[in-house]
C-alpha cells in the first residue's frame, strides 16, 4: 500500500513559503510540513490555510512544541501558554499532528511521561495529536524504545511517536524495537538518509536525499506498514546545499528518490 508523501518545509527553506508551497504542490507532494514560525511569519493561521486550500495540499504536520519535558516550575506558565498557541494554529489549519521534540538533557523518565500526558491534555481541547519526535543527540529520549516507553505508559489516547529516519540511525535505534510500537501510534515519520560517517559526529546537515546514503530505510518503512502504519513520510532536510539551490529542483529530487528508494 503506498503512502502519501509529505515535503516538510524546511527542505527549501530558502525560498518564500507561499513559493515553497507552489513548489511542493508541482513536484507531487501529498502534502506539506509546517513550520509554526513560518506560519506566524506570513500572517497567521487563516492566511496560511487558504494558500494550502489553493494549492490542493494537506497541511500533514506543525513543527514544533519544545521546551515542555523536564520543564521548571517558572517555565512552566510561558512553555504552556507557547504550546496552547501552537494547538490553536494546528486547529485553524486543520492539522491533526503536532511535533513535541524530546529534551536533549537527561532527566527522571517518570517526569517525562507526566509532562508528555500534561502536554496531550492540553493539546485535546483542539482536537490536536501530539508526535513525540525522539532526538538521535540526546542524552536520554535518543531512541525508539526510551519514546515509546514515554508514549506508552502516557496512555493518552491524542498521544503518539514521530519516527524520524535520521534520528533512528544516530541514537542506535533497531528495527526490531518496533515490535512493541502500535501502529495507530505511529503518528508520522520523517524521512532522511545520511552518509557513512561515525553516528557520534552526525549532525542534522549531514541528511541527504532518501537512497543516497546509509539508513536502511526501506526495510523501516515496511515494518511500519507490515505493522498497519496508513500514515504519511515526511522527507526533512536540513541540508545547506539544498537551501542554497533552486527549490523545484531539490522538491523534485526528494520526490524522484523517495520513489527510487521504494517509498
């Protein structure tokens, strides 16, 4: 079964996003991932749902809640109120999924799973769900089974994982710990490869078009399926070549290599 294929915008950063949306558009993408920055940037939610109106394009993911897992008593007003505004985006753009990236610092995983279920509460009154995005980088939440330990013992039922390809390879992730994920948890996937370089030097520049690097990402993509995965790939690349080269040629080639790499 195909799956519908999302360009996240920071792909082509470069460009204006009302051009990065005609761009995804001509170079087939199903869909789009937003940025809340950019989305502030162009005049707001409204404004941003009649571009992807015009252009037939479903906004499949919001980037990003950040700041909320380990999160002090003083920060805690300010994260909220910043995540409260990133929901209510979501829900005028009719988005249903909202990246939560993971902290980088290590903390107690009984305080991580609290804050992801006091992070999917807020978030239910918009009728939003939240992707918990592990982070290859971090010190803790670095894999796919320390995200869905989190995700798991939540119990939220608007809360589930982001299974980003790039982050997967760095933090040691392996395909059998998807054995114990649920499929309808699965809430997005982000796709990337990368080059063969030691996992501890990678960086998020390092992600290359699918197929033109190390990351198996064929054998992931049918385990999810093969589990019932009916999502969406996401390709993120935070590439500067890419930002620095003209926006259809790079859309289009992400789409030509997500293709030849059986995605």
């Amino acid at each position: 079964m195909a799956l519908k294929r999302a360009l996240n915008l920071v792909t082509i950063r470069g460009a204006p996003l009302p051009r990065q949306l005609e761009v995804a558009r001509a170079a087939g993408y199903d869909g789009v991932g937003l940025w809340v920055s950019e989305v502030d940037a162009v005049g707001g939610a409204e404004t941003v749902a009649a571009m992807l109106r015009e252009q037939r394009l479903v906004p499949a993911e919001l980037c990003f809640v950040a700041g909320w897992m380990y999160a002090e008593e003083g920060q805690l007003a300010r994260v909220r109120a910043q995540a409260r505004h990133v929901f209510q985006v979501a829900q005028t753009l009719g988005c249903e999924c909202v990246v939560a990236c993971a902290a980088t610092e290590r903390g107690d995983i009984t305080d991580a799973t609290r804050d992801f279920a006091d992070l999917c509460a807020l978030a239910q009154p918009f009728g939003v769900s939240v992707a918990l995005e592990f982070i290859g980088a971090a010190q803790q939440v670095k894999d796919l089974r320390t995200a869905w330990q989190i995700v798991d013992t939540a119990g939220a039922p608007n809360g589930g994982l982001l299974l980003d390809t790039f982050h997967f390879h760095k933090g040691g992730s392996e395909l059998a710990d998807l054995e114990q994920v649920r499929a309808d948890r699965m809430l997005m996937v982000h796709i990337s490869d990368c080059p063969e370089i030691p996992r501890q030097d990678l960086e998020d520049r390092h992600r290359i078009f699918p197929g033109a690097g190390v990351i198996p990402l064929e054998p992931i993509v049918a385990a999810l399926v093969d589990k019932g995965y009916r999502g969406c790939l996401s390709l993120e690349l935070f590439n500067e070549q890419y930002w620095a080269a003209e926006p259809y040629l790079v859309a289009n080639e992400g789409m030509r290599s997500l293709r030849h790499a059986g995605l």
